[in-house]
C-alpha cells in the first residue's frame, strides 16, 4: 500500500508540476471553486454505506444491492441539484466559465455513483493491495490525461478531464477485480444507518471545514491567490497526508479487530500512531525545509506566491499526525457521533480564524490561520483519544519523543546548512544535499536515540524487522530478534 502511494504521489508531484507549468494560477483557481462546490455538496448527501459493510459482524449479499442502490440513487439525485447550482454559482463569483464547469462535475459525480460496493470485502479480509493498485492507476490515468490536454488546448478542461478519467478508471477496474452484478434492493438499510449516520454528518461537517478555504479565498483575494493556494497545499500534502492515507486505511478493519480488548487496542494505537508520526514529521518538515529551492526549480517565478503556503502547511500536516488516528479509532470502536461533534468544535474555530487571516492578510493571513485552527485540532484530538483509551497527552508525546528530537536535530543541522550555501551551486544540487543531509541527521539520530533507550518496542524495530527479512544477513548485524 504504501509503495503504491508513493509511486502515485510521485506521480502527483510530477503532474502537479507540468500542469503548473502549462496552465495559469487563475485556471486552477477557477476549477478549485467547481470542484469545492461539489465536494461540499456530496459531503451533505453522503451515505457511508461502504464503511458500514466493514463494520457489520455479517454481510449478505443484499447488503452490497442495498449499498449500490443508495449509492447510485444519491449521485443522481446529487447530479441535479450541481446542475440546478450551476447557474447561481457562475452569477455568484461573476464568472461564467463556471457554468459549463458545474454540468461537467455534475456528469462526473454520475459516474461515480456506479461505484462497486463488494469492494469492501477486500477491507474485511485486510487484503489492501486492490485498493493500492485502484488508486495508483486511478491516479496515473487521470494524470496521463490532464497533461496530454493541457499540452494541446493550454485550459483548465485538462484538470476536469484528469478527474472524469481517474473515476471512469476506478470504477471500471473496481468490476475487474471483483465482479458483481448490481440489483436493487433496500435491505436491512436500519442497521447499516445506525453506524453510518453519524459518521455521514461527521463527514459532511469535515468537508464544509476543510472545504471552505478555496470559497473564502476566492471570494475575498480572487482567482489568482486561489490558484497558489490550490498548488501549495496540494504540494505540501503530498509527503504528510497523501502517503500516510493508506496506513490510515488499514487502521480502521484493524483496530477494529481488537477493539473488544482495551488493552490490546491501546498497545495497537500507540504503535499505529507514533508509525504515522515517524514518518509524517521529516517528510513534513523536510519539504518545508526545501520549499522554495523546489518550487524556484520546478514551477518559476510565478509560483513564488505559493511557497509561504507550503512551508507553512506542510508542517503543520506532519504535527496533526499526532492525532490523525484518532478516526480509525472511533470509527473501529463505533464512537463516530464523538467524531461529529469534535469536528462540529473544529469548524466553529477554523472559519473564523480563516475569515480574518484572507481579510487581514489576504493569501498569507488564510494560511496562517490555518495553521492555528490545525494547532488546536491536534489539541482537541489528543483529548479525545485520552477520553476514548484512557492514554494521557502526556504519553501521546512521550510515545513520539525519538521521532520529535530527531526531527529537530534535522532542521537545526540541515537548516543552518540550506542557510548558508553558496548560491553559486544552484537550486537542484542545494535540494539534494539538503535532503541528504536531512535524512542522515534523522535517521541517525531516531536510531541513537532508540539505542539508548534500549531499543524498546516500536516502529524503528519494525522497520528493521522489515529490513532483515527483505535481506537475511542484516538480522545478525542489526541484531533484530
């Protein structure tokens, strides 16, 4: 799973970059509203149905009829209200571009709808590898064809074109990999709303959340600054969020399968989490490091606006880390109503701090208060977990002191360096010795510190029992058990 992400994160990356490059800040911008739009008004009809076929103890076949039925009953129903807005939205923002821009995301979300709902017995075996091989082509079919769009027409259909193809693909191989003929049914739908509707309104109430940035933006600094906006946060996410998504996905049929014993769902947690923080926190942190040589080298000059954006985020993605299991959790332990007021609280905090940062600061003044509202949502969700498995913010932290020293000593020495080197050695050759150096000083000193502990249980010794069985002879020389 994580092999595949990265790969399609890579894949990400590098068509995040062409399309820059071919395309205009304002054309991302004005599809990045469409797009917002849409994903807020799917999150107030969303019907989790699929999680709920993880989650139940026994699954029948009418089960998946009854989820493809609601599925495809929701995205028609969806269609038309998009179509219906389209209208509205384009008078709304003053831009009539978004008209024809609205009836295309509204014949995409029909589409989706024709989703496969037996997917989910993958999940319920732990069996992940269909879901990685679903997004990595997904993502690099999508990619293929923005940049090909991009390259003959110069217009932002290209990213709308990505995004219908990266569906039609996923759906389509999602009948490939596990065959299915769809009936319609509406069977046992009380069960499966008991544990999904919460954590339906959880999710539409995440969505207006996170959502709301491109609106705001847009509506208050303009089309332009939305479109650095819309690049630097997708570029910071990719290393934090974007490769971390899989192992989060696995958390959810994994906890679930101890969620009946308190301590072993504690030991599981711990473990998951403090995985998700080493790994988060140097790519986070690395990327902020390296921001502007990158963004210099790859996007130009006219993407300069965009790199306070991924400096800033990308840091803050990797210290949200230290709650983001936090889902799983409550969703494995069916406290998904707790996730709908938690995220009740975050909305109320972050709109307005992301009202006065785009009205006081414009670009800049969003961004910053953003980090604030991400600073206080880690807060709210390490309380949570310690309300849920009885585990102190204190021992939260202390289960990823290695992992926070080490990142420190990695900005403080591959900082100082990226600070003082000479200009004559150009941006490329100064991002790589900065990642380099960066990685040497981390790993060295997470394994340091993990040595003078007395190598306790962890993800270190995970990862060399990894290495030792991948390559036999390290096992003695690491002296892995």
């Amino acid at each position: 799973m994580i092999g595949a992400r990265l790969l399609s994160n890579f894949a990400a990356f590098i068509g995040m970059l062409l399309l820059a490059r071919l395309l205009l800040p304002e054309d991302f911008g004005v599809v990045a509203i469409a797009l917002t739009v849409t994903a807020i008004i799917s999150s107030l009809t969303e019907i989790s149905v699929g999680t709920a076929l993880v989650h139940l103890r026994e699954v029948e076949e009418d089960h998946f009829h009854s989820a493809w039925t609601l599925g495809m009953a929701r995205s028609l129903a969806l269609s038309a209200v998009l179509a219906g807005l389209a209208w509205p939205i384009a008078w709304a923002y003053g831009d009539m571009r978004l008209l024809p821009l609205m009836l295309a995301m509204a014949g995409i979300t029909v589409i989706s709808g024709l989703a496969n709902p037996r997917l989910a017995i993958f999940a319920r075996q732990l069996s992940f590898w269909q879901d990685a091989m679903l997004n990595l082509g997904g993502r690099v079919s999508g990619l293929l064809v923005s940049v090909l769009i991009a390259w003959l027409l110069r217009s932002y259909w290209a990213i709308v074109a990505g995004q219908a193809a990266t569906v039609a693909f996923t759906i389509i191989m999602g009948y490939v990999l596990m065959p299915y003929r769809p009936r319609i049914r509406f069977y046992d739908l009380r069960r499966m709303f008991a544990f999904s509707a919460w954590l339906s309104l959880q999710q539409a109430i995440n969505t207006l959340n996170w959502r709301s940035d491109p609106l705001l933006i847009s509506f208050f600094a303009g089309p332009t600054a939305l479109g650095h906006y819309t690049v630097g946060d997708n570029l910071a996410s990719l290393p934090t969020r974007e490769a971390l998504a899989p192992l989060s996905g696995m958390l959810f049929p994994g906890l679930a399968r101890v969620a009946d014993d308190p301590v072993a769902l504690r030991k599981a947690y711990l473990r998951a989490q403090s995985l998700l923080s080493m790994i988060a926190f140097p790519m986070g942190f690395g990327l902020a490091l390296v921001a502007e040589p990158v963004m210099m080298l790859a996007l130009g000059e006219r993407w300069a606006p965009a790199v306070p954006v991924v400096q800033i985020l990308a840091g803050i993605f990797a210290v949200q880390t230290l709650s983001s299991a936090l889902q799983p959790l409550a969703m494995a332990t069916g406290q998904t109503r707790l996730l709908f007021l938690r995220d009740c609280v975050n909305f109320v905090i972050r709109v307005p701090l992301m009202v006065a940062g785009v009205m006081l600061g414009g670009l800049i003044g969003a961004v910053i208060g953003r980090c604030f509202s991400g600073l206080i949502s880690t807060a709210i969700g390490i309380g949570l977990v310690n309300r849920l498995l009885g585990i102190t913010p204190l021992d939260q932290l202390r289960a990823n002191a290695r992992t926070i020293l080490a990142t420190l000593v990695m900005i403080g020495g591959a900082g100082s360096w990226l600070m003082a080197a000479p200009e004559a050695l150009g941006n490329g050759w100064t991002v790589l010795v900065t990642v380099l150096m960066g990685a040497a000083l981390y790993i060295g000193t997470l394994l340091a510190a993990w040595q003078a502990m007395g190598r306790p249980r962890g993800p270190e010794l995970d990862f060399l029992q990894i290495a030792a069985r991948a390559c036999p002879p390290l096992r003695s020389l690491l002296a892995v058990p």
